[in-house]
C-alpha cells in the first residue's frame, strides 16, 4: 500500500529533522500500530494537512479510524481533549498511544459541513461550542503564550509590508490588550473549528473532529468560520462585507458569545493570518489572501 504524505508534513520536512524522519518511518509505523492494536485495514488512506487516516476495522469488528500524527506542539494534547469530551460533541477515542502519536477513533460520515449552507452551519458550530468549551485541563498551553508571540513579530513587521499599517497597530494594541485578560485563558478551545472538522455521525448528527487543543478564550473560535468557504461570500455579486457579518453575527448570538470580545479575536487573527502570509512569502505574497484578511477584519468593525 503506497502512503500518502500529508501536506505539512511534506512541507516541514525538508527543514525539520523531526519530520523528516517521521516520513520515513510512516510505513514501519503504520505497521506495527495495525499488529499491536490487532487492526484490519478497511479502506484507501487519506490524509488531513498533519497526519494519516486509515478507516480500520478493530479484532471485536469495530469499524474505526487510525490516525496517525506528525510531531508537532499542536497536536500533542489531542488525546487529552477527546478523553476530556468522551464523546460530548466530539468523535469518541477508542484507544490512544501518545508517544507514537497514535489515535483510535469512532468511524464517522465522510459527510461535513461543506455540505449545508454557511449560515445553517455556523448554527451548527455555535452549538457544538457550548459542549466543548469545558475547563481546560492543566497539561494545556495556554493560547495566549502563542499570540503573545505573534504580535510581537507583527509588531517588527516593516511599515512598507503589504498590510494596512493601521490594521497592523490596531491588531497590536488589542493582542497585547487580549494577552493579559485573565479571561483570554482557561477554557479548553478547539482552535481550529471549521466546516471540514465537523462530520456527520450515526449516535449524534454532528461531532467534533482534529482539535488544536490550548488553554484559551472560546470568543478565539469564530474567525474560521469566516474565512473557511470564502468563495461563497462574494458569489454572485453578493455584498461581501454583509456576507462576512452575517456570518459573524450568526455565529455570536447563537453562541451567546459578546460581540465586542468576538469581534477583537478576530481583528487578531485575520492580521496574523496575513503577516504569516507575508513571512512565508516575502517576494510574492498572495495578494488575494491578503486582501481576504484584510477584508474580514474590516468587516466585522463598525
């Protein structure tokens, strides 16, 4: 069986050592999980942009998901999230090997969020946080500790940088701000909560899939949302600033979320967002992706 690569392993690897040699021991890995935990292949793998999923059937003839993870600070409490869940919201965790970055999932629809329209799934989202955004356990880091960082690369950011130096400065001032409230810390979020990490269940009709889990603010949530299906908010010579914000506001009163608080995460990220665009492409960033950013931002603002 030949492995695909998942795509920021391929990226990574050819500066990371870690993730290089995980690549090339992907099919001696895969091999011993299957023999260990008695697993049957059932299926083609496919892959997510940091690891391989193989649909298994278990000795007791349980369909499930093998995933396999690269190395990496986000995914190493991913373990600890689902055990945390039990299956609230979320896919349930059969069995787990930390070190070996090793999951044994509940076989879910290939059906996800894509799949309804925008604003029906943003309905859908707001009420899984609820049921995920639980305390966050103690072996998490906490979400502020790498947004700390971030601005303080956004700060040095060269005005000549192809981002409005005003977004830029505001985008500082409210992830310094956000960085040392007290309540940008300490429930347990998903991190990366979009229309693909949502699939189609038979004990729930939605569950929660590939957390980044961190200690942090659940009002951080929101931005993938708005960027996540971005070809559809401008479809047909729609009003993209209305299409951005009735998302956003769609998202915010059916999470019972404050809007102000929402509305500042997002400012946060999308800038972010950008200056990593700008960073990893200093001779030619995409302009289209930086004018989304930039749009986003905009838009949720008065």
């Amino acid at each position: 069986m030949t492995l695909p690569v998942p795509e920021g392993a391929r990226i990574a690897a050819p500066r990371d050592p870690a993730t290089e040699r995980w690549v090339r021991r992907l099919p001696r890995l895969l091999a011993d999980v299957l023999a260990d935990w008695q697993l049957t292949v059932d299926g083609d793998p496919t892959t997510g942009f940091t690891a391989l999923v193989l649909p298994v059937v278990t000795a007791d003839a349980v369909p499930a998901v093998l995933k396999l993870g690269m190395p990496g600070d986000e995914e190493e409490h991913e373990h600890l999230a689902f055990q945390h869940w039990g299956g609230r919201g979320a896919v349930r965790l059969l069995r787990a090997d930390p070190g070996r970055r090793a999951l044994l999932l509940e076989r879910l629809h290939r059906r996800d969020l894509t799949t309804l329209p925008a604003l029906e799934a943003c309905e859908v989202v707001a009420g899984l946080y609820e049921r995920i955004h639980v305390p966050a356990l103690p072996q998490l880091r906490r979400q502020t500790a790498y947004v700390e960082r971030w601005t303080d690369d956004l700060a040095r950011l060269p005005r000549s940088a192809p981002i409005p130096h005003r977004l830029v400065e505001q985008a500082v001032s409210l992830g310094r701000d956000l960085v040392t409230d007290p309540a940008s810390v300490g429930t347990m979020i998903h991190g990366d909560l979009h229309y693909e990490n949502v699939l189609a269940g038979d004990r729930e009709p939605w569950l929660v899939i590939d957390p980044k889990p961190t200690s942090g603010d659940p009002h951080y949530e929101v931005a993938p949302l708005l960027w996540n299906r971005w070809d559809e908010v401008g479809a047909a010579g729609a009003d993209v600033r209305f299409g951005v914000r009735r998302r956003f506001h769609t998202v915010v009163d059916a999470a019972g979320l404050d809007e102000d608080r929402a509305r500042d995460w997002v400012v946060v990220r999308m800038v972010h967002n950008a200056l990593w665009e700008v960073e990893d492409h200093p001779d030619r960033p995409d302009g289209d992706y930086l004018t989304m950013c930039v749009t986003i931002a905009k838009a949720v603002q008065d």
